[in-house]
C-alpha cells in the first residue's frame, strides 16, 4: 500500500544563519493493507516529519515515497500538484492534532468536506458526517456551529470524524486522542479498529502508549531505521 | 473537455515598464477546478503578472493559452480585441480589489447583475431580475435592496455585489486580485466562506493575488511565490506554507502570525 525507501529530509533555516536540521536520514518503511504501524521514537525525532513527508506536505531531500493510487503507483516525492491533488482526494487522509477551519463553516460541512471532494451527493455525505458526528460523541447542538469556538477535545474529534468519513485507503494519524478524555480516547481507539478491519493501512504516531497498545500491529523506530535521534 | 490540457497555460510571460521589470519568464498550469494563488510583496510583480494572464496587459514576451469550452485552444495574447472581449464576457470574470472598479456606481445593484447576462443575450426582464434576485441572495445581499445603488452600500457589500456581478455568467476562470483586501476581519471571513463554497459547487477555476498567506491558505490548491518580478517557489499550499525553501519564502512565512 506504502512503501518509502531511503528517505531524508533536511531543513535549512536560512532565516537563522542557514542552520541544517537533519531529520530524517535514510528512512526505510513498508506498511500493507489492515496494518497499523505505530512509530515509537521520542518526541522531535521525526515521527511528524515522516508523515507530512508521506502527504507530501514536507518535501524531501532524497528517497521514494510509493503509494498504491488508482490501481497505479504514485512517487509523492517526484509526483506533480495535480497527482498530489488526487492522491489527498481519494488515497490517503491526514489526521493532525490542529484544526485548520474557515470561522464561519459549521462543524458539519467541515466533516462532509472530504467525502463532497470525492465526489459523493450532499444528502447522502451529510448523512454519513451526521452519524460520525453522533459516534464521536460531539453533541448536536454544535454540528451547525463553527467549530473554531469549540473545546481542544471538540475540534481533535472533528478532525477525526474528518479524517475517517471518507474511508481512505492509507491513514496518517499523529498523535490523534492527544488532547481527548479516557472516554473519548476508547471511541477512537474503536474507530480505528473498525478502520484497520476494512483493511485500511494505517502509520501513526500514538504518544498514549495505552492507545498504542490497543492499536498497533507493529511497532517501528525511525531512529533503528537511521533517522536522527 | 480534454482533462489532459490545462485550463490556463502560461509559458515565459515577461512585462518591462520601460528597463524596470514588471514580470519576467513566469511559466503556469492552472487545470479546471483548481485556484492557484500568486502571493510576494507589494512590488513584486503580482498584480502585473495577473495583467498579462487576463489579457488586460500586453507582455514584452511569452506565451499565454486558453481552452474553450469546445476544447479549442486560444491564444490569449494574440487574439483579435473583439474576440478577447467576447472571451472575458463569457468564459472569464475579474474581481478587482477595489469593488468600484468592477461596479458601476450609477445603477441598482440588481441591474448591476443583470447587465452582464444582457450583454449575453438575455432579454427577458423577468428572468434576469429572478436571477438578479437569486444571486444577491448567494452573496448574502438583502433581497429588499436590488433597487439600491452600491454607492449606499458598506465596502463588504459592495464586494459581494461586484463577485455575484462576476460570477452571475458562469464564467470557468475568475481573476481576482486582492479580493478580501481592505475589508474588515469578519466581512473577510465570510467572503472566503462564500468564494469557497462558489468554487466547490461551480467547479469554476480561479487565479487569486493576494498578500494574505492565511486566505491562500484557506482558498488557493497551490501558490507561486513572486519577488522581484520572478517566480522564487512554487507548489501544493501546504507545502510552501508548512515547508518553505526559498530564503524569501522563508522571510515572509515567517514574518506573519500563523497563516
């Protein structure tokens, strides 16, 4: 589903004097359908830096990033804007800790989003949003209202009802219950169960070792795989 | 259409004042459904760049194309002035910064919507007042205030009046330049709202300037970094927002609160 091969990213700040930060050097991972690999290094080793990599929100120095999309093999590393574009709408969700909103867009049609990009009719994407919405617990006193005024707990479970409603093929997850309740934790623990259970590939980075626990198939270290420390 | 041809291409669009540089050798694809934005300081050459794609500016050099809706390919610059007044009629629609530059001041708001579908043929007054009607209601215009001229209207309104004049014909590109600028925080917000849910449900392409890093993040699929009149970065919005490599690019993320 994922492979990367010899990855390596370095930032150069040239605001500070042109500083290197070598993050990820030589990165090796594959991961298959119905798998979740969990990375397990320290924090600021790079964990979230191999995800953005793999949605191509950073760009690499070196290495492949392959991705089974469209019943072909995309490079998100060479691939142009417009593959890249069609690799996110159909192929692989990102879950971050923030939320990015326009204030004003209720929490409803911020969830739908995804599945409208994908090309599903209004009622029926609505309808899917509305159910996970209710799944996650977010009461629906608040799916009109625009979820820039709601708690951290709140907005990280849009975010996943985001990230979940359009079932994805591959899922990137960093550090997805952060900032959620014992409570909460155990609903999305059982979402990505469900997640893994329709095969989806899934690399996160877990900080609860609890949920990580619950979830990983494998565990993988960057630093064992000749990333910085 | 050909999926496989862009909407817009652009291929080393050069623009000197005289020996200062406008723009120089800026090559775009910009494919249907996409909005591509075009951010850099004052002076960088943005405003001048967008000119020269929308034909309102003859370049010293370069190259710039257009599909039709036929699938035939145009070329902008070199087009007959009829025909590329026929183009920016139908296929095409500017939003200027300044909302006085796309309005005119002496009639109603809702003949400012209708005269462009007038200037498309339509005759039935019944027809261009509903549709009028229903596209005040769009840009979130009291219905009550058609027969009001926008010279009584706040700034926000008059920018929401000139969008829905644009975009009452359908066009597939829309330019826009600085189209949140001067306007208050909250009208902003809910412009980008209401341009964002226009590109969704129209599908309509878009090439938006801008100096606000934080609307090309909410509305643009990808952006040019523009200093100096050249292209210093491009690519997917997130990436040159969340990883910038060029110094300048750099600088000026840097320099802004949390775009």
């Amino acid at each position: 589903m994922l492979l990367v091969e010899g990855l390596h990213k370095t930032f150069t700040l040239h605001t500070q004097g042109g500083i290197q930060l070598p993050v990820l050097r030589g990165v090796d991972l594959a991961v298959y359908p119905g798998e979740c690999v969990a990375l397990t290094d320290p924090s600021g080793s790079g964990k979230s830096t191999l995800l953005r990599a793999i949605y191509a929100n950073y760009r690499p120095q070196r290495g492949r990033i392959l991705v089974s999309h469209a019943g072909g093999k995309v490079d998100m590393v060479e691939a142009g804007p417009r593959d890249l574009l069609a690799v996110r709408r159909l192929t692989i969700g990102y879950v971050s800790q923030f939320l990015r909103v326009i204030p004003r867009v209720p929490a409803l049609d911020v969830v739908i989003e995804p599945l409208r990009a994908f090309g599903v009719a209004r009622d029926e994407a609505l309808e899917r949003g509305r159910a996970l919405l209710a799944r996650l617990r977010i009461p629906e006193r608040l799916w009109s209202l625009s979820p820039v005024t709601f708690s951290g707990g709140e907005q990280q479970r849009v975010n996943l009802a985001r990230g979940f409603v359009a079932d994805f093929p591959i899922l990137l997850l960093d550090e997805p219950t952060a900032s959620l309740d014992v409570a909460s934790r155990a609903l999305v623990v059982e979402l990505i169960r469900d997640a893994l259970a329709r095969r989806t590939a899934i690399v996160g980075a877990f900080h609860d070792a609890e949920v990580r626990e619950a979830l990983a198939t494998r565990t993988v270290t960057l630093h064992g795989a000749g990333a910085a420390a | 259409m050909d999926a496989d041809r862009p909407l817009l291409r652009a291929r080393g669009v050069t623009r000197y004042y005289g020996a200062r540089v406008g723009c120089r050798d800026v090559g775009l694809d910009l494919w249907p459904g996409e909005v591509l934005g075009i951010v850099g300081e004052s002076g960088s050459g943005k405003t001048t760049l967008l000119g020269c794609l929308s034909g309102r500016l003859e370049p010293s050099a370069g190259t710039v194309e257009f599909t039709g809706r036929d699938g035939t390919v145009v070329d902008v610059l070199r087009m007959p002035e009829p025909a590329l007044r026929k183009l920016a009629r139908t296929d095409w629609g500017i939003v200027h910064q300044n909302p006085r530059d796309g309005l005119r001041l002496g009639v109603s708001a809702g003949a400012n919507v209708g005269e462009r579908l007038m200037a498309l043929g339509a005759r039935h007054y019944g027809r261009i007042r509903a549709t009028a009607f229903d596209w005040l209601g769009r840009v979130e215009i009291d219905r009550e205030r058609i027969d009001d001229w926008p010279e009584t209207f706040s700034s926000g309104m008059q920018q929401r009046l000139q969008i829905a004049r644009t975009l009452v014909t359908e066009p597939r590109l829309v330019f826009m330049d600085e189209p949140t600028g001067g306007l208050d925080v909250s009208v902003q917000a809910r412009l980008l709202d209401l341009l964002r849910r226009l590109v969704t449900d129209l599908g309509l392409s878009a090439v938006i300037v801008t100096h606000d890093l934080a609307v090309t993040r909410l509305l643009a699929h990808r952006l040019l970094v523009m200093r100096g009149g050249e292209v210093v970065e491009s690519g997917l919005t997130d990436q040159v927002l969340d990883d910038p490599q060029h110094p300048y690019t750099q600088l000026l993320v840097s320099s802004v609160l949390q775009p």
